[in-house]
C-alpha cells in the first residue's frame, strides 16, 4: 500500500502519497538563504555558478545583436520581482526581460537573463545588494527554456533524526528503482500563500470577483501578522482606497497593489483589475490549476499501486533527446508494444507521461486517462473551460509531463549539523519533491520556509 502522506499541505496541493515508504529523516530546510543554493546547468552541461560555491563561470560566445544575456545571482528574490526589478532599473518593458525557468525564492540562485534592448554599457555590478550581475554578453537572440538542461542544488538539511540515517539510503534507492514522482512542488503554489492554483480555478470557472478576493483578502497563517490584518480589512470594509494604503509598497506585494490601485476607482471591475497584472503571473495562475490537476491524477496513480516508470497499455510515452529531455513526439501504447517501449524506457530512451490539460487535450482509452477523466470529474471540470473567453492570451491547449525522473546523485555528507546533499534535476522539477521523500513532513510549510 502506498504511504500517504500526513501533510496538510501536501495534500492542499494534490501530493497525496510517496513514492518510497522509508521512514523520513525529518529536519529543516532554507534556515537559511546558504542552505538552499539553485544553479542553473545548461544545455552544454556548463554550470552558471554562484559565487558561494566557487566554479568556474559558463563560457559564453558573444554574438552582435539587440539582447543582452547577464549572469545573475539573486538572493531571497522570486523570479517575477527579478523581472520587474530589471525592467524598471533599466527602463525596458518587462516583456523584454526573459529567463529559462522559474528559481526557489527562498535561496540563493544563478541564472542567465536576457534583456533586449540595451547595451553592454548599460548593464550595472547589480540591481541592489540582493541582485547581483556577475557576467554580461552581448547576444542575437533570447535566452529561453531550450538553453538549460535543468538546475544542481547544494542543499543542507538541518535537525534531522540521526537515528534514521539509514533512511537516506534506502530513499535514494528506492527513487533509483521507481522513479521520482514529478509533482510540481510547493513553490509552484506558494508556501506561506498556497493559493495560486485556487485563483487559476476561479479564473478557468469565469469566477474573477472569487479570484480577486483570493488574491486580496485571504489570510494565511504563515502571512505576516500586518499583512492579515490588511487582507482581512478589505473583506471587513471593501475599502480598495484605504487598503491601497495600508498595503506595503515591496516588489512582494506588487500583484495586490496593482489589483487594489484598479478597483479603487472600479469596485466592480474585477476582469480589469485581473488585466493590470503581468501576463506572465496570470499565465502562472492558470497554468497552477492546471498542475494541481496534474498533481492529482499522479497521485491517484501512485495511490493504485501503479508504476511510474513503466507503460501501460494505453498510456502516452514521450521519446527523450540526447539530453534525456522529453520530445514533443509522442506515442499511446497498445498491448503489442508495451515490452519495446518499456525496453526504452529503462534504456534512458522514452519516459510515460500525463497530459496537462487544456481545452485541445484528447484522452484515449487507457488507465491514465480514466484518472485523469475522474480527476476533472471531481473537480467539475470541462476540457472547455481551459478556452478563457474573458481573457484570451490566458486559453491554455494542453500538453504533456513525464511522470517520473532520476535525480542524479552528486554527493551526501551526514554532518554534525545535518545533511549536505548535492543533485541534479532536469528542468521543470522540483528539488522539494525529492526532499519531501527524504524528510516526510508532517509540516511542509514550515519545515520548507
């Protein structure tokens, strides 16, 4: 029987079962920023280091063109902040400002962004003392997703059980054997606010005043005492004029300033007020609901027992690249091809996937479709409600996530103050999904922050 997982948050977020049943080691991560190091690794397998750990920078081959590509370590900063930040430090629309994947805000990461429109000239040492620039190239493109093949983490976990340290063996031997579950993890959601899939819900039910009072006036208990009291001002009062006052003006609480700065002088405007937010994090609202629901349906998987490194007959198999990343050439297994593909599989070369849903997904006969059709069952969900008609650019068509990786084991180091651990994942996972293997807690959201 699959071992459930007793987290509240864990299950807010539709990661209902382990993979492993070995016992958790407990212990804390992101005690602080140093525990938690995020480095992105490129497509070439070159590290963009930070400079905590001391390696060598990527060589980067410099190119005439109207971009420009920065090697940025950020301390404690989310991405969309990073990207405001830059823009505005700049004078560049922040649509000009691109990066190849999202990073832990609690941590010290690396990464490359690109910025079009300036020059080598322009760009400063940093953009503040958290923000810091430690490379510049020219370049006649923008840096995207295609140029990384995921992150290296250097993490150390604090207070851990050291009568269990058996248990970081046989975890590590246990995902070897069956895979780590791609979950998408806590950050994806939010750990003192875990509420951007709720908001994406309301936007894919054409729900937007729900969506709103979402984002403005739910509390949660991880929230700053002050930040409560403000968000339960605005559902008191739906004074939008006073709460615009009251409500920090940090890049953190952009998101709410810009809403309440609408609804000020429109109460009733909520799809307006939705639109005054970066497309991207209205895109990443969406795009939440539609991971919950992934998330879901992983977890109704694991929770019947089945495989996640293997085809069934009727599941969809992606080929993986020379880079053991998926393609978009994807097959549906029948009964006569299960043993080759699942020959591929353990030979590295396919991996089974679940569709991320959208309003052109297609669900063929088979054991993962059935869960997946409860799944949005369950919800209330229909497949047309991802064509958002209010909002067009956020209409989602679906696609595809493998249902397991191997994290590539670097180095572990059990110390007097806990474990040192050092793995790679490709991109699109999460270093939390692996450590709540490792630490199973009960408490996520404060063991995780």
């Amino acid at each position: 029987m699959p071992l459930a997982s007793e987290a509240w948050l864990d299950r807010f977020v539709g990661m209902n079962y382990y993979v492993t049943d070995c016992e958790g080691i407990g212990g804390r991560i992101k005690e602080r920023l140093e525990d938690f190091i995020v480095e992105e690794v490129l497509i070439d397998g070159q590290v963009v280091p930070t400079g905590i750990t001391g390696k060598p920078l990527p060589k980067i081959v410099s190119k005439p063109g109207p971009w420009v590509w920065m090697i940025i370590e950020k301390r404690g900063i989310d991405a969309i902040t990073l990207s405001l930040v830059i823009s505005r430090k700049l004078g560049v629309n922040y649509r000009d400002v691109s990066f190849g994947g999202l990073k832990d805000a609690i941590a010290v990461t690396s990464q490359v962004v690109s910025v079009r429109g300036v020059s080598i000239n322009e760009v400063p040492n940093d953009f503040g003392r958290d923000i810091k620039v430690l490379n510049a190239v020219s370049m006649d493109r923008a840096f995207t997703t295609s140029d990384i093949w995921g992150n290296e983490f250097t993490i150390k976990v604090r207070n851990i059980d050291v009568s269990r340290k058996d248990s970081i063996n046989c975890v590590i031997n246990q995902l070897m054997e069956r895979g780590l579950p791609t979950y998408y993890g806590y950050q994806r959601f939010g750990l003192k606010r875990p509420n951007s899939h709720i908001i994406g819900k309301h936007i894919i039910f054409g729900e937007f005043e729900e969506a709103v009072n979402e984002l403005l006036t739910h509390a949660y208990p991880m929230e700053p005492p002050r930040i409560r009291e403000v968000r339960e001002f605005i559902a008191r009062t739906g004074d939008y004029s006073k709460a615009l006052e009251l409500m920090p003006r940090s890049y953190r609480y952009y998101p709410e300033r810009a809403v309440l700065k609408q609804l000020a002088s429109n109460p009733r405007d909520f799809v307006n007020a939705l639109r005054k937010l970066p497309h991207e994090l209205l895109n990443l609202y969406v795009e939440s609901y539609q991971s919950y629901l992934f998330n879901l349906a992983l977890s109704e998987r694991i929770g019947r027992g089945l495989p996640i490194n293997k085809a069934l007959p009727g599941d969809a198999v992606a080929l993986l690249d020379e880079h053991g990343l998926p393609t978009k050439h994807v097959i549906y297994v029948n009964e006569s091809m299960v043993d080759k593909v699942n020959e591929l599989i353990m030979r590295g070369r396919a991996v089974p996937v679940g569709h991320l849903v959208g309003y052109n997904t297609k669900l063929p006969p088979g054991l993962q479709s059935d869960i997946e059709l409860d799944v949005l069952r369950r919800e209330g969900v229909d497949l047309s409600m991802f064509m958002v008609k209010s909002i067009p650019k956020l209409s989602i068509r679906g696609g595809y996530r493998p249902l397991f990786t191997k994290p590539i084991i670097i180095s572990t180091n059990l110390a007097n103050d806990g474990l040192n651990i050092v793995f790679r994942l490709p991109r699109g996972n999460y270093a939390t999904v692996f450590l709540r293997e490792l630490m199973k807690s009960k408490h996520p959201e404060i063991d995780f922050t």
